[in-house]
C-alpha cells in the first residue's frame, strides 16, 4: 500500500486565490476545521495580475447606478446564456462584499468626498469598478491573506491535488502530493470547494500563470460532476505583442477606461467601424463624445473600445488579418493622445495606472507617456466550468462546490471586465457558507483505498517509463500549438475535427509519458501530472465548440458567422459516459422569470 500522510478537515478548500480564501473564510468562521490546500505559495495565486478592479453597482460616481443595471449589463454580455439566479445575487450582493472587503483593510482609490472611486470599464453603463490603480487583484488578496490567516484556516502550500475521492455518491476528501518533496497526501474532508481557476495554459499566448492547467475542472468531471459552456474561452483583446519573452501578458481595460484608443497601422481608430446592434444606442458616434464619457459626462455615450471583450478582440484579429497591424502582429494602443485633453498627462498617467507604466517601461522600453503599446488578443478566462447551483454553489456532485473560475454561469457565453473579483467574492462567500452547512449536516465519508492506491499508481507511472519515455514538455508545447491555431478566436468545424483528432494522438503520447529523477523537485513530473488535465479540458472545449454551430460571445465560428436564435435556448453540457467517454449533450437554458425579464427590457 501506499504511504501518505493524513489532514483531516471538516472544509477543505482547493485553491488560495480570491474564490479560495473568501470560502475558507467564510467555512473558516463557523468553527468549522478548514483546510486550504494551493500549488503556489500562499499570496501568490493568479488574482494577483487582475488589474483594473471589482464590479459592483456602488453608485459613488453615477447615482444612476444600481443592481437592476449591473444585472442587465451582465445578462447582455452573456448574450443571456447565463445562470440568471447567479447574475442577479452577483448584482445585488456585490456591493455588500467590497464594502467587507474594505472593512477588512483594502486601501481603495478615492472621491473627492472620500468614497470608493470606480471607473469605466468594457460593457458597463456607468463607471462601476472599484480599484486600486491598477493593482486592485494584488489589494485583494493581500485583504483576504491577511484576514484569513486569522480565521484559523490551515494551509498546505506547493501541493498539487491529483484526484477527488468519492464515497456512496458523494464527495469523500481529495489526494495529493506535496510538490517539493514528492510526498503523497491524504485529505478526507465531508465537503470540498474548488476554486482553481481557469485553463489558459492550454494555449500558447495566454495571460495566465503557470498554475492555469484546468485541474478543478479536471477533477470535478472524474470526480462525476458535470461542466458547463465549455466552447467559450474568452480572449482578452490587449495582452502585450512585444517583446516576444512577454508575450500575452495582460494590458489591463483600465488603459481603454482611462481614455486609450485603438489605432490601426494606418493611424485610424478602426473600432468605430463595426458596432454591434447591440450596443448602437450605448455607443459614441465621434471621438469627442467618447473622451467625454471616460471623463465622467453622464449624457455621453462609452467610446468603442470600452464594447466587450469578445467583439473587441475579433475586430484586432481584423485589422492583423488585413494587414493594417502593428510591425509585431498587434495593433497599437495609445493612452499617450490625452497630452491633447490634459496638461500634466505623464503624471496622470502614472498615477492612474502605475503597473501598466513600469510594466512596459521595464519589460519593452517603452514609456506609455509618450508613445503607443502594441496589443493583441490573448488567452485570458475561461466561462465554462464546473455546473453549479446558483444559490449554494454545490455542484452535481454532492459535497463538492465551486466558486470563481473554475466555476460555471455567472458569465455565458462572454464575460466582462471586472465581474471576476465581485464573482470571487460573491460566489466564494456563497461556496464557503454552503459547503460549512453541508459538512454540518452530514458525517464523515468513508476514504476508499482502492482509489487512493488507483492514484499512486498513475502518479508514479511516468517514474516507471523512465526518461526514454514521451516528453511531457513536448506535447503540452505541441497542445498548446493545436489550440492556439485550430480551436481559437476564430473556428470552423474542419480545424476543430483536425485538433480533436490531434488531441487524441496526445492522449496516447501522455500514456506513454516518462520522467527521470526522483520525486522531489522534479518539474518534469509536475509537467505530466499537469498535461492529463490540460488535455482533457481542451478535449471537452473542442467537443462544445464542434456542437455549438453559430458565433455568439467569445465563440466565433467562421463557418457560422451569425447568431442562431435557436442556440439561444441551450446551454452545453460536457460530461463523463459510463464507458468513460466525454458526452456533450445541449440542455435548455432555465428561463429568466417575468420580474427579471421586465428588468432587462426597461434597461435596454
């Protein structure tokens, strides 16, 4: 048998970003043993690198704000796919959570008369993001660090969860390895929340951090538990062209809020050519009108480069498409222009967006005070996930819960700027409560060794191939590959039955996958344990997209350009057959009730 050691927990948490620590805090304060278990060191999760701040109708810069709004805005970025009980709680308790947050320490940009300043952002109607320059995410979870390891949750750092366990249908606690010393570890828990982030190391230009390989998706779908809007990966339209070692770095949409504007080689602003039906009635039609809104007139309308992500990203890969790109295969973003409209513009600058200033300053040499970016459309977040239950975020298998971006209908089909961090701490609050209540209510689960000792012998295999083996490194490069070219911004169902044919070739790769060395340190093995979750989340978004035969949100398909109205009704579930086999099966999207349908039409 197997040797391994034991942590038990009423609560275990898998993940350490804003999802993972707002619901440890939240299991963590009903005196409940909480278990936090992350890849990374603690503080070091992804929520870092978010930028521009967190959406909540605070209503401190425009008293035309509110929830009815921001649940409309949500909705219609959605292009209404979403989990509308989720959008409206998102909605409405938004707010309640940054002023928590607040409380809690987090130093916010201010007013004048002192409260939390937001500022515009792609897709919604007023100036909604509260932020920190641009270092709200680094805020964040310093807040939730801090508080958090007072709460009296335990943490287990550098470790990476290699399965769920599952006992009589429900969730059973989690197994794993501590990542520097190669240890196996056993972590029986009567309810588990996943909050591991997204997918984005499964393409080759992302914004994501290396701990981005799909695993919370991974393990809820072996686990039994079903996921949700898979096809829709949403490419952030300004991640960094060069140089090329910072590829796909995000560019944060705080640059397009504070007035930046997309210019083509030719010097002309090309996002005022293609304005979606949409959004005609909220959009400038000059450049003046434009300034005008990102400076706080309320009867101006938000200039094109603030309309949603998806629809911003394709018109980029428009322009390179054309030939009208930047010298490195972007186009230019330029917050320098504003020397027109402000007098100290370098200074206003800097202090508005401070990282975004050093970031190209130190990594490219460029000063944005004085000359253009050059951005492209990049790997950033992922809608689909795991499907839960839009009040207690349990998913279909009992015990487990998801929050954040591992998690599934917030969002649909495209997500907007800044909904991420109100969702971690909408939804992570929600995740934590739940999964405290649940472990309340039912007792310990019993831990199977068969699955543990099934687990070890997977884990260990690579060990047994030897260094003669399959390069993991390999054929996550090659993955990354596939992806980026067949399954990307833009799709058709050739390139997509290509890469999924290609997936299958890497899956029998992976099976024959070896490692040299031994346990401790040894990041080829980490690479291999990394690349059956990396694969088998591409499988499961090439199967969605395949089925989804029309363009809408963050799915563009080439050889079904327009909207259906009739995709309208369904949302894609991707699932594991009893043979094994992955099955995406189309279910009807839960209708919106009379009360929030009458919302989203008077906000029209």
């Amino acid at each position: 048998m197997a040797e391994y050691q034991t942590y038990p927990y009423d609560v275990l948490v898998i993940g350490a970003g804003g999802a993972g620590l707002r619901a440890a805090i939240q299991a963590a304060s009903t005196g409940l043993k909480t278990g936090v278990v992350c890849k990374s060191l603690l503080g070091k999760a992804h929520t870092v690198m978010a930028e521009g701040g967190v959406a909540a109708a605070l209503a401190n810069v425009d008293d035309r704000d509110n929830w009815r709004v921001h649940f409309s805005d949500t909705m219609r970025g959605g292009q209404y796919l979403n989990n509308w009980r989720m959008a409206e709680l998102h909605a409405k308790e938004a707010p309640e959570r940054v002023r928590e947050l607040e409380a809690w320490g987090a130093l916010f940009d201010r007013t004048k008369d002192g409260r939390i300043l937001q500022r515009n952002f792609g897709g919604h109607r007023y100036p909604r993001l509260a932020h920190v320059g641009d270092r709200t995410g680094l805020e964040m979870i310093r807040t939730l660090q801090d508080h958090g390891i007072h709460s009296g949750m335990e943490v287990h750092m550098e470790c990476t969860v290699l399965s769920l366990l599952v006992d009589s249908g429900r969730v059973a606690g989690a197994f794993g390895y501590d990542r520097e010393k190669g240890h196996f570890i056993l972590w029986p828990a009567k309810a588990v929340v996943l909050a591991t982030g997204g997918i984005g190391r499964a393409y080759k230009v992302t914004s994501n951090s290396w701990e981005y390989t799909g695993d919370g998706h991974a393990l809820a779908y072996r686990a039994g538990a079903e996921l949700l809007d898979m096809e829709f990966v949403q490419f952030h339209p300004t991640g960094m062209v060069w140089p090329i070692s910072v590829r796909g770095i995000l560019v944060t949409e705080g640059v397009r809020g504070e007035g930046g504007v997309l210019r083509n080689s030719e010097g002309k602003r090309f996002m005022f050519d293609d304005i979606p039906d949409l959004y005609k009635t909220q959009t400038a039609d000059s450049e003046d009108e434009g300034w005008r809104y990102t400076q706080g007139d309320k009867n101006a309308r938000r200039p094109p480069e603030l309309l949603t992500r998806d629809h911003v990203a394709r018109c980029i890969n428009r322009e390179v498409k054309a030939g009208r790109g930047s010298p490195h295969g972007g186009v230019f973003l330029d917050i320098a222009w504003i020397k027109q409209h402000i007098s100290d513009s370098p200074a206003h600058i800097k202090r508005k967006l401070p990282s975004m200033y050093h970031q190209f300053k130190q990594l490219a040499d460029i000063d944005i005070t004085k000359e253009a970016m050059e951005v492209g459309p990049t790997t950033h977040y992922m809608m689909g996930g795991v499907l839960v239950d839009g009040d207690s975020q349990m998913s279909t298998l009992p015990g487990l819960f998801a929050a954040g971006e591992v998690a599934a209908g917030l969002h649909g089909a495209n997500r907007l700027g800044g909904n991420s961090l109100s969702d971690l701490l909408v939804f992570g609050k929600r995740a934590g409560e739940y999964a405290a209540n649940f472990a309340k209510s039912n007792g310990a689960a019993a831990v199977d060794e068969g699955q543990i000792q099934s687990a070890v012998n997977e884990a260990l295999a690579p060990f047994e191939r030897g260094a003669t083996g399959e390069n993991p490194y390999a054929i996550q490069h090659e993955l990354q590959d596939t992806m980026q070219d067949l399954v990307g911004i833009v799709r058709t169902e050739g390139e997509m039955s290509r890469a999924l044919a290609t997936i299958g070739q890497y899956w029998k790769r992976e099976a024959k996958a070896g490692v040299g060395g031994n346990r401790q340190y040894n990041n080829g093995w980490h690479t291999a344990m990394d690349l059956r979750n990396l694969l088998l989340v591409s499988e499961a978004v090439t199967r969605a997209a395949l089925v989804r035969k029309e363009s809408r949100g963050a799915q563009f398909r080439d050889d079904y350009p327009g909207k259906d109205p009739e995709w309208g009704k369904y949302n894609n579930i991707v699932r594991r057959g009893d043979d094994g086999g992955m099955i995406v099966e189309s279910r009807p999207v839960k209708p919106v009730p009379p009360e929030l349908k009458a919302v989203i039409e008077e906000m029209k």
